[in-house]
C-alpha cells in the first residue's frame, strides 16, 4: 500500500494527538478519573509532559535514523551508528562510578544533571569517531570508525559496572530507556533542538538524494559534499545526544521509523526526514502507553517496548522478502 505523502503526513499526526490523549488519560494505576480535582494536577505536569517527551524523543530518533540512512546509503544505519550512544553510556557509568550512588550523591547529580553529562558523552563519541576518520569525507570510513569507537567506549562501560557493581541498577534505567522522568524541561529541550536538527537536515537534504545515486554522481552535480556531509552529521549527533540525554538508549525506534516510511510513502528525503520524524514520535509514543499497561500498577522500560516490537518488525520484514528460506 502506498500513500500520498499529504495522506501520511495527517495520518501520523492523528495518531500522534490520539497517542498523547491516551498516555494523558493512562497510568500506572489506571485510567485518570477526570472528576478529580487533583487529578488535573497529575496530568498537566506529570502525564502530559511525559507523553509529549515520549513523543519528541522518537521525533528526533526517527530524524535521526533516516538522516544516517540517507548518508551511509544503508537500510541499517541507526542513529547510535558513530558511536554516540557508546559514549552518552560511558559518561553515565563514570558519572555513577565517581559520584555513587547513595540518596546524597543521587540527588548531586540531578542537580548537576546526568543528562547533560551524557549529552556531552555523545558529542564526545561523535566527535572522537570523526578524529578516527580524518574527517567526513569518506562515508565507508566514518562507518568503520564509528564501529570500532562504539566497541571500546561499550568495553570500557563494561569494565566500570564490573569495578563498581553497584551502579548496574542505575545504569539498567538508562541502557534501557526510560520515558518516567521526561518533564517540560525535557521537551523544551528536546523540541529545539529537533527544529534546528530538522531544518538542518532539510537544508542538506538534496545532497541524500545525490547520494542514492553513488557518490561519484553526486560529486558530479557540482555539491558540496564535505561540507554538507558535516551538516548532516552535526545535525543527527545532534538529534540523538538530545534523546539520550533525555530518555535513554531507546532500541529500534530511529531504524524502523524510516523503513514503515519508505513502505508506506516512497519519496525523496525532503519528505522522508519529516514523516520519519512523525513516524519515530508515534511508535515511541505508542510504546509509552503499552509500557504503562502491561503489567500495571508496575511499568516496563519504554525501550523494552522498542526492542521487542522492532525485532518483531524486522522478523516480519526478513520474513516477506525471503531471507529466513532456505
């Protein structure tokens, strides 16, 4: 089935204010009792910003997923690719380890802000995958840099949580991701930045559309390669350091957000970085308010959700194009 990019674009903002009334009206306890007087309390500053937050959060997952897409010229690329979620999760894990993890120390951090620690951790992952590849000239390059940056920083969290063992249970809420403490601070946050990020990446969005074509095509148009190449990472390291600094490393969203996408509404990546954006913020949307219900008065990690119906995804897609057959 394929639709009109218009059709799409209503569509997923209908599912998105569906998705916010439903995460609005749910909870842990169960469905808000608007006759409440302080119910209306709960949702203004806990439920709605937690919703929103889940929503901006796949927005810049989805952004951020088909912008590497688009850039690496690959159907698997994902925004954790340059090692940035390697680095937001070693920052975490020092931050955990140097500080512990006692109510005193805990609340040392909030005032600091964790997430401006793994904010920084994943410019720093970004930032040391581009010195490892001389730039961003060479796609095949930044790809294999980001591979080998992303395995020693995962190593060295690795080494700290088995020095410290104690911090495994504050690092499980964030390896997992979790929509819980998202606030209108995070959603702030994370709205400006998925503007600049998304006007960003519309700015360098002919140059995606080049690269389908080969690079050496591209180069032949006469584009500006490196620089815009550079935008674009700037643009999605900038999409993912917000999410993870946010919400956590949150599986799957910015690889299948793209993919229903381009099933759905084949088009050039003017419209795809859009409808990728809206299509992110609805599945994690979506998993917020599964994650609430499942075995409530208890909540799963919203990036559980992901993992679990992405995998399933992917099954369903290697299934329909023959590759589990013999």
């Amino acid at each position: 089935m394929t639709l009109r990019p218009a059709w799409l674009l209503a569509l997923l903002l209908l599912v998105s204010g569906l998705g916010v009334l439903a995460g609005v009206l749910t909870g842990s306890t169960g469905w808000a009792d608007l006759r409440d007087d302080r119910m209306a309390l709960i949702l203004w500053e806990i439920r709605l910003p937690r919703s929103l937050g889940a929503w901006c959060t796949g927005a810049l997952l989805g952004l951020a997923g088909a912008i590497s897409q688009g850039l690496f010229r690959n159907p698997l690329a994902d925004p954790y690719l340059l090692g940035s979620a390697s680095g937001a999760g070693l920052a975490v894990a020092l931050a955990l380890a140097f500080t512990g993890v006692s109510a005193q120390n805990a609340s040392l951090l909030q005032h600091v802000g964790l997430t401006g620690l793994a904010a920084l951790g994943t410019l720093a992952g970004v930032s040391l995958t581009v010195l490892l590849a001389r730039g961003v000239e060479q796609s095949l390059r930044l790809l294999l840099a980001g591979v080998v940056v992303g395995v020693v920083l995962n190593a060295l969290t690795d080494l700290i949580s088995l020095w410290n063992p104690d911090i495994l249970r504050a690092m499980q809420a964030f390896l997992l991701g979790n929509t819980g403490l998202l606030g209108w601070s995070s959603v702030a946050v994370m709205a400006s930045v998925g503007a600049v990020a998304l006007l960003a990446g519309l700015a360098a969005s002919p140059v995606l559309d080049a690269l389908t074509l080969g690079e050496a095509s591209a180069r032949s148009l006469g584009m500006p390669l490196s620089a815009l190449r550079g935008l674009l990472i700037a643009a999605f390291a900038l999409a993912t350091g917000a999410a993870v600094a946010q919400a956590g490393i949150v599986a799957f969203v910015g690889l299948v957000a793209p993919h229903l996408v381009r099933a759905l509404c084949p088009q050039r990546h003017g419209w795809l970085l859009v409808l990728s954006a809206l299509a992110g913020g609805a599945l994690l949307l979506a998993a917020d308010v599964i994650a609430r219900l499942v075995i409530r008065p208890q909540e799963l990690p919203a990036g559980l959700v992901t993992a679990l119906l992405g995998g399933l995804y992917l099954l369903v897609l290697m299934h329909r194009r023959g590759l589990l057959q013999r």
